[in-house]
C-alpha cells in the first residue's frame, strides 16, 4: 500500500499514522474512532485516509473484474 508520507494540505507526516490506522482498524474500531485516537484532527489529514481506502476499493473492484 502507498500513502502520501506527508498529508497534502498541512504537511503533517502521516507515514507512520498510516500504519497503525490500519492495525487499528484491524481490531474492529471504526475509522473515526481511530482517526481521533491517532490525533488526525485536521479535515485534510482525515479525507487523506478515508479517500486512501476509497481508491483501494476502487482498485480491488477493477482487479476482480
Ligand atoms: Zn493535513
């Protein structure tokens, strides 16, 4: 998987974050819930995550077809 090592619209380093976003997603919480967790308060930081996954949906969608 490839994040953004920085978010776009602040320059927050989210690299790290990314990582256990997703270990936490893992045990079941919700994406909000992780993003508050991990301090993602910015709109910016947010929309990057939650449109990473949206995209590798996308993805997955096309791989299967
Ligand atoms: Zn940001």
């Amino acid at each position: 998987m490839i994040i953004p090592i920085r978010c776009f619209g602040c320059g927050k380093p989210t690299a790290h974050l990314w990582e256990k976003y997703n270990e936490e997603l893992k045990k079941g919480k919700s994406p909000k819930e992780v993003l508050d967790k991990i301090g993602m308060e910015r709109y910016c930081c947010r929309s990057l995550f939650l449109g990473h996954i949206d995209l590798l949906e996308t993805i997955a969608k096309f791989k299967k077809g």
